[in-house]
C-alpha cells in the first residue's frame, strides 16, 4: 500500500495529491463540495465518509504519495488522517463517520452508540483548535489565510489525534465543559417547554425554545430538514440554511437554497424595534437571517447561538413563524427536491430575486 504523507495545500500545485474535502486540479479529489468529481461509487453525505467509503474499495487512485484539504475543520480533517492511517481508521471507521457528521452538520443523535465519544473527540478538537490556533472562520480577519495557517493545525492534531482516540478520556479536562453544555443543551430538546414544528414539503423545521443552546444540541432534532427557525424567549429569532444544502449529500434529496432577501424585506416591514433584518449571501457555508445580522464576523456566525447577541423583535413569535411557513411554501411550490443541485442551477433560480 502506498505511504502518504499530508502535503500544505499551497504546494498542490507542485505535487498531485488526493484532495480532501476541497477541490484543486492537481489531483484525485474526495469531496462532497459541488461539482467536485467524486467517483459515484464512493459518494456519501460527509468527506470523510468519501475517503473511508475509498479505503474500503481500495480504489486505485488512492496510489498517490500526498494528501491535503484547503482548511481545517472536524470533517476534513478526519478524511486527511484516515488517509494517513488507512488501518486504524477502518478499524474506527463508525466513530470517525460519527465525529464527521456532528462537526460537519451538527446533528448530533445520541441515539447511536458511538456517538458520545464522537462527541468528546470532536470537543477535544474545537478545544485545542481555539486555545492554540484560533476559531473556525477567524482567518477571514487575518492577513494571513486559511489554506496557508491550516498548515500548523494539521501537523498538530495529525501527530496528537491517534493517541487521543485510544481513549478520549485522557483529554478529559480539555473537553468537558463543551460536552457537558451539549449534553445540557440537549436535555433541553426534549423537554415539554421545546416545541418542534415541521414542515416537510418546504424543509423548514421551527423550534421554539426558552434560550440559546450549542449547535450541536439544536441541530440533534433537525435531521432530514436544512431550513431551521430557532424562535428564543424575548421575540429573539435567527434563522438558518443548514450546510447539508452546501454540498451534495446521497442520503436524501434536497432543496436548492432560494435568497433571504425578499422574507427579510416582509420582516422588516413588520419590524418596530429599531433593529433591521439581514442576511447572508445563500453561498455562503451557513446563512443566517436575523436583525442586525450584518454587524456579525463571519467566525460569530459559525460560532455556536450561545456565543452571540440575539435582539428581540417587535414581531411575535405566531405572527413571524406564519411569515416565515408561508414565504418557504410558496417558493417551494414549483420546486421539487433532487439530488446534487449545482450552483449554477441555484443561482439561476434566484435571478431577479
């Protein structure tokens, strides 16, 4: 079997490498960004899911001596190390799909038995990642990029990751204040004072919930559905586009993302507060529409509720989430969900709007 080594990504060019959860010409690509020319046969809803569907086929283009992705996160990440480690990551192979999809789509489902130290391994990355590195999304601000810092990241947990997933309970004191607001926040999701509205047709899923809870609990009762309104005690409400219609997903089909702006120009018909309602462009990884969204860095907005202000409306909570059902049904009517939207198809259906 070929021996690989992880490669920066700024010197692909150089060296054909397999390409982790990004995409670059010089290479054989594992991705489920859009359009990346995955082999069909491998295709699955998380990158790292990619590469380990590829290990276990053993699929010949995996022969090359490099491996990179163009940023760091808990998905890619797991791809990259997988490749490194083919043997151990078969062996965990149902652990390391678990950590990809709560670092991924944060849809975490204590239900399944590994889930819980998924979860620690996935808290023990984020934790180190900010106490020596800096927080997803913060190399936006820096003069330097992420393809170029990510560099010091990989090298850090490639060298440090196996001894932890022997047993995450070593790092104890690294995860467990993250894990334990997850555990608490999702205790909150099934309490009688969470309530879920679903709407299927247009996949929107409503929660009203007393406060802000971790992505990774809010999300947990979210799977099959990539539009969440999170409605919070005061009249405090954000809305989202979940990752999973960022990329190309194979469990299920999906809607393409349709533009904010026009449910943002009702609300702010209706707002009083003072505050404006704002939203993110539907290609960035996780557009949020809330009131005076624009003020938030894009590290705040990948950061979990908890972590950021969130105003209170003017509008109540049964007036917005009619506003809201009715704005996702009727630009949904015509539309019917399908596999592997591309961009191009999104952005042609949002001409004009």
């Amino acid at each position: 079997m070929q021996e690989r080594v992880y490669l920066p990504f700024s010197e692909v060019k150089n060296h054909k490498a397999i390409i982790v959860d990004s995409t670059h010409p010089n290479g054989f690509m594992l991705s489920h960004w859009k359009g990346a020319p995955t082999p069909a046969t491998v295709r699955d809803d998380t990158s790292a899911a990619i590469v380990l569907n590829a290990l276990r086929q053993n699929l010949p283009e995996l022969n090359l001596p490099y491996v990179t992705a163009n940023h760091f996160d808990i998905d890619g990440f797991v791809g990259v190390w997988a490749l490194l480690n083919p043997g151990k990551a078969l062996d965990n192979e149902e652990l390391l799909r678990q950590m990809a999809l709560i670092g991924d789509f944060r849809e975490l489902d204590l239900n399944h038995p590994l889930a819980g130290e998924a979860l620690k391994l996935v808290c023990w990355i984020n934790a180190k990642e900010q106490e020596l590195f800096y927080r997803p999304f913060e190399a936006d601000e820096m003069e330097e990029k992420e393809t170029e810092q990510c560099t010091a990241k990989f090298r850090y947990f490639l060298r440090e990751f196996s001894r932890v997933l022997q047993d995450p309970d070593w790092e104890k004191g690294a995860w467990e204040e993250e894990v334990g607001s997850v555990l608490l926040g999702y205790r909150d999701m099934y309490k009688p004072d969470t309530k879920l509205t679903r709407h299927p047709e247009s996949g929107l899923i409503i929660i009203d919930t007393p406060h802000p809870l971790h992505y990774y609990a809010l999300f947990s009762r979210t799977r099959g559905f990539d539009i969440v309104l999170t409605c919070y005690e005061q009249n405090r409400y954000e809305l989202e586009y979940k990752y999973t219609t960022w990329v190309d997903i194979t469990s299920r089909p999906t809607l393409p993302r349709i533009n904010m702006g026009p449910l943002a120009d009702k609300l702010n018909e209706l707002e009083e507060s003072g505050y404006r309602w704002t939203y993110n462009s539907i290609t960035d990884t996780g557009p949020l529409l809330r009131l005076n969204g624009d003020l938030l860095k894009r590290s705040e907005m990948y950061a979990n509720p908890t972590e950021r202000q969130i105003f209170s409306s003017s509008i109540k909570p049964d007036v917005l989430q009619k506003v809201v059902a009715e704005f996702y049904h009727k630009v949904y009517k015509d539309i019917e969900p399908k596999y592997n939207w591309t961009w191009k198809e999104i952005k042609e259906l949002n001409k004009g709007s």
